[in-house]
C-alpha cells in the first residue's frame, strides 16, 4: 500500500499504528525492538559490495595499482574490512590521485574517482606523461557513482577517451552499524532542493527495491514530503512497467511491515538540536565521516599522524553505548575503566604462569 501523508508526525504514528504493525499497547516494547532488530541483518549488504566490487576490479586480469579519491579511500575503508582482500586480487598497490606523476612498475592502472573535472585532469596528465616516455599501459577508470557530461565531454577534448576503459560504479545502501543503511550521498542537498536535479530520488527508489528484495516487501508504505511523494510515483511507476519483482518475496515471508519515507525540508530543525548522546558527542568533537574520525595516534610519527581511525560496525560495545545519554554513558565507561585496569593487574601478577593462550584470552577480553 503506497500513501502520501499531509498529516503531523502525531497522525502518522497513529496511521502506522492502525495499520496493523504489531503491538501489545501504546508503549514501545524494547524486546520487540530488539526482535526486529535481529532480523534486520546489513552484512549481506557489505557481501554483496564485496563481491560486486571485486567483480570490478577484475576486469583487469592479473596485477594492477589502484588510483583513488579520498571519498573512495572512505568507502573502500566500510565495505572492504581489510585492504589484504585487496591484494588477494592482484591490488598491487593503493594511490591517492592527489598528483600529476605516478611512477609504477605495474602495467595496468584502475582510476576509481568521483566524476571531479580536477581528477580528471590529473588523469589525462598521468596518461600523457607515461606516453611521453613510451610506457605501454591500460587503463581502467571507474567513475562513482556514473560518468556525467562534464568528465566525458572533458576526455573526449583530451582525446584520451580511446585510451580508457570506462565503467561505472555505485556503492548503493552501505552498512554504517547492524541497523543501519546509508547510501553516503554527502552532497546532493544542494542540487535537490536549489537545483531541483531528482536523480537522488531515482538513486533512493533503487534502493528500497533492494532492500525489498533482501527482505521482503513492505506492507505499508508511507511519505511524508513533496520528494518522498516523488519517490512513492517512482515505484508506482516501476511496478506498472513491471519492473519491480513481486515475486521474489510473499507479503506473508516478508519481515518488513512498514516504511516511512521523510523529506529532510519538513524538519529541518532536528539537525539544529543540542546532541546528548555517546555518538553525537564524538561527532561534535572529532566529526564522525563515513563511520571514521581522524586521531592524533602517534603524535610523534607524521607519516601515521591523519591516519583515520575506523569506528568497527561490528564493535558490539560501541553499539551498545553509543545511543546512551552522555552521563549515563560517564558511568558506564568508568565501569569498563576499572575492569580493564583489574584485568591488566591480574594478569602482570599472573605474567610468570600464565601461557600464550591464557593472554590471547586477557587481550581478548580487553
């Protein structure tokens, strides 16, 4: 069912509520939340990312270099847990296109950038200096989310369009936490609203078929806004050219009862408020990016000094504290504080008995 909502938010909790989601009273039922919870699993999205950029990237059989943007080094850095996948797929070595020159033994060369003029500038740079000195190499650029006219008008001028291999790519919904998807659009605010470009709504529609696919159709579908309003036209549409799957999963398999759809413009004011929980507070300090925050570490080493630090979606103790009231969260933390400093006395009294198993369980624990 797909309805448009020109009601408060008090009427649509009360529209969503008469539509049949399941409920002992008006109050919310944590366990019930924690059910839904459970059965809301985003690591198969990370597998498919996985798998789907793997897939890419070996387009280019054997060994190559990776050439990217420092938006790319972000995703790469939520979907890809560890760089040595990477390497088990002939990457070389990983660049940041940050420069004219790049001086590699390696005959094949992925770009994997965002459509910038500036990234491809320094493409054609790249390509014309290593046929200057008559390097024979290929070239892979991936563009994220797509090509645009500019890049492609840009290369076509350079003629160096014939010397590329051009695909694209979308990263889509990515896992930001176990119940949390996010399709890392950080600019599209701008041309949505100023520049009334609707591809993001496209993007958007996409993307809740996919989820629809992974979980199940949704029963109920409601918006709450002109551009959710748009989003809900878009799968109307779909699913009268046929291109939605009704098949794939029954209303009675589905897990998914019911999603609202919001536009960011019918509130405005909730980024504005004061944050008081765990996760807004570091975001506050350090400016959460992509799930990373960037950390003095080693002051004293420049080369690791920026390196980011990657908050882990699958870190259960910062799931667990991260939507806590900032002084309830004090307490908690000086709890795990002291069990970390008794455990680490116990084991320096322990240190002449205790064997390699015995401190891989302590270090685990820590």
């Amino acid at each position: 069912m797909f309805q448009f909502i020109k009601d408060s938010f008090e009427q649509v909790a009360s529209k969503v509520k008469q539509s049949g989601i399941p409920s002992n009273s008006g109050k919310v039922n944590l366990s019930q939340f924690e059910d839904q919870q459970s059965s809301f699993k985003t690591a198969i999205y990370q597998k498919y990312l996985r798998k789907k950029l793997i897939n890419k990237l070996n387009q280019f059989v054997g060994k190559k270099v990776l050439v990217i943007d420092q938006f790319i080094a972000d995703m790469l850095n939520l979907v890809v847990e560890s760089m040595q996948i990477l390497k088990e797929n002939d990457v070389d070595q990983i660049y940041y296109i940050d420069s004219d020159q790049l001086n590699v033994e390696v005959n094949q060369i992925i770009f994997f950038v965002n459509p910038d003029r500036q990234y491809m500038k320094r493409i054609v740079r790249i390509i014309r200096n290593n046929q200057l000195e008559n390097l024979n190499k290929k070239y892979l650029l991936i563009f994220c989310p797509r090509m645009n006219i500019v890049c492609k008008d840009y290369l076509e001028k350079e003629a160096v369009l014939g010397d590329l291999v051009i695909t694209n790519f979308n990263f889509d919904l990515i896992p930001i936490a176990n119940d949390l998807l996010s399709l890392e659009i950080n600019n599209c605010l701008w041309p949505l609203y100023i520049g009334q470009d609707m591809k993001i709504l496209q993007t958007v529609a996409e993307s809740i078929q996919r989820m629809e696919l992974v979980h199940g159709k949704f029963k109920n579908i409601y918006a709450k806004g002109n551009y959710s309003k748009y989003i809900i036209d878009i799968l109307k549409q779909k699913k009268q050219q046929g291109e939605l799957i009704e098949d794939e999963v029954s209303f009675k398999e589905s897990k998914m009862h019911t999603l609202l759809i919001i536009d960011r413009r019918v509130d405005f004011i909730t980024p504005m408020l004061t944050p008081f929980t765990y996760e807004t507070l570091i975001d506050e300090v350090f400016s959460i990016k992509h799930n990373s925050i960037n950390l003095d570490i080693i002051k004293n080493d420049q080369a690791l000094k920026d390196r980011p630090k990657t908050m882990k979606l699958n870190d259960s103790y910062y799931n667990r504290i991260k939507i806590m009231n900032i002084k309830q969260c004090q307490r908690v933390l000086e709890e795990r504080r002291q069990n970390n400093k008794q455990m680490i006395q116990s084991m320096k009294q322990q240190d002449n008995i205790m064997n390699m198993s015995d401190m891989n369980q302590y270090l685990t624990k820590l």
